[in-house]
C-alpha cells in the first residue's frame, strides 16, 4: 500500500520533466522522487494522439505499480493528451499535470506579445486553445511549434552551433523586435534557455510552468495528507526506457546542472 513515505512519480516522454523535479525537489526537498523517462518512444509531440495516449497511460501504470504515491505528468504533450482521462481513472490519486505558463506571462505585462514555444501536438490540441481562449483578450498570444528542439536536449546539446542556428531560423517567423515574453510550453526547453535568450533577445521575460506545478503538487498532497514528514533530504531514483549508462549520466547532469 502506498502511505507517506512512499515515492512521487514523475515522468516524461524523456529527460525534460527533470527540470519539473527540480522544482519538487526546491518545495519539496524531502519526498522521494522516482522518475521515469521514455527516452525509447521521445519525441511524443510528433506522435498520432492515440500514441502518445496509449505510452501515458502505460507509465503511470507503470509508476503506481512501482509504488508512487502521486504522479506528476511531468510533460505538457502528455498532460494536454491524457489529463482528463487520467483524472477519471485515478480519482483519488494526487495527479498534477503540467501546462503552458500563460498566465504568470499575462500577469507580468498585461496587453503583452507572448510566444508560447511548445510541440505541435501541445498547440494543436483543444486543451491549448481553451487556455488561449482564456487570456486572449489581455494579450497577443502566438504559438510557436517546435519540433525537432527537445531532441538537442536527448542528446545533451544544450548550447552548441547548431542549436543556436536551429533557434535562430525558428525565430524567422516572428518579429523579434515586439516580443515582451516567451512561455517555454515544453519541459524540455528551459534546459536551452539560455540558448533561446542568446537566439532572440537577453532582455525577454521567459517563463515555464515547473513551479506551478511544483506548487500544486505539493497542495494535492497536502490535502490527501500525503506529506512525507521528515527532516532527511529525499532521494531521487532515475528510471528510463533506454536503460544506459550515458542516458542515467544525463539525467544526473542535467539534475544537478539546472538552477
Ligand atoms: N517534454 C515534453 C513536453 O513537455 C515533450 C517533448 C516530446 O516528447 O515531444 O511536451
């Protein structure tokens, strides 16, 4: 049965939800962390919907057999896939997903210009668009798909030539000059945010939805009683579906890398 002490599972469709644990990790230092990362199937938001369906499902079964006590959907292709299916099947587990972080971009400059970078899947889908619905008339709000960004995250790139050419022809598209924000709608993203300022501008807000729902989770848990009580630092278990040595490095790296 899980109680308190047991782990929270988080996952993503690879290494990106990391940048999510480590917001759990800062509101939460002292639950323990299993994290599962489908490397083998990433990139999801270039997958058939049914796809990517089917591989959530099949993780945060995963997870709960493996003995978490709450799920973080710890990627926004996922949670903008399976969210509310999830919260049918599981209604009584802390379940927290994760989406693009609009809001705290409209509440920093309301009548702004706000890109929102995410995969195709992420913008394409009605959860994306009742979102936009939502702040479109406190500011101007532009989707900008991806693909193909998360994997130089897979492979570690961070901040290399290619990337920053990559960026820069992505940017083509939309007039540098008038963007106030960006929101980062993908987990994977805010590991090459530095890359993104060096491609469009140092001075653009940026903004990413990991401290939500860092927060939320923490509130779900909270509420369930599920608070681990305990003044020892958590610990963290990587799990990912291309078991390798290299891919466990990255993880670790990546962990202890990001701010
Ligand atoms: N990290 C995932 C997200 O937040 C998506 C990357 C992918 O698998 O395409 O959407």
């Amino acid at each position: 049965m899980n109680t308190l002490n047991s782990p929270i599972g988080v996952f993503d469709s690879g290494v990106g939800g990391i940048s999510v644990l480590k917001e759990l990790l800062k509101q939460m230092p002292n639950e323990d962390y299993l994290y599962f990362g489908d490397s083998v199937n990433a990139p999801y938001g270039t997958k058939p919907l049914a796809h990517v369906r089917e591989l959530t499902f099949r993780n945060i079964e995963m997870l709960l057999n493996k003995g978490a006590k709450a799920i973080a959907v710890a990627c926004n292709t996922a949670t903008s896939a399976a969210v509310a299916d999830l919260r049918r099947m599981y209604p009584e587990l802390p379940l927290v997903g994760i989406e693009p972080a609009i809001k705290p971009a409209v509440l920093h400059k309301e009548g702004s210009r706000i890109i929102v970078m995410a995969t195709p899947m992420t913008l394409r889908l009605d959860k994306f668009k009742r979102l936009v619905d939502t702040y479109k008339d406190r500011a101007e709000i532009i989707p900008l798909a991806c693909p193909g960004l998360m994997e130089f995250v897979e492979s570690g790139n961070l901040l290399g030539e290619d990337l920053h050419r990559y960026l820069t022809e992505l940017f083509w598209s939309v007039d540098n000059e008038k963007i106030d924000s960006i929101v980062l709608g993908c987990t994977h993203y805010p590991f090459v945010k530095a890359a993104i300022k060096n491609a469009v501008d140092e001075d653009v807000a940026i903004f990413d939805g990991g401290e939500g729902t860092a927060r939320e989770m923490k509130r779900r848990l909270d509420n369930a009683g599920l608070l681990k009580i305990s003044d020892k630092k958590g610990k963290v278990t990587f799990i990912n579906s291309r078991n390798t040595d290299e891919e466990l490095k990255l993880c670790r790296f990546l962990l202890e890398s990001y701010p």
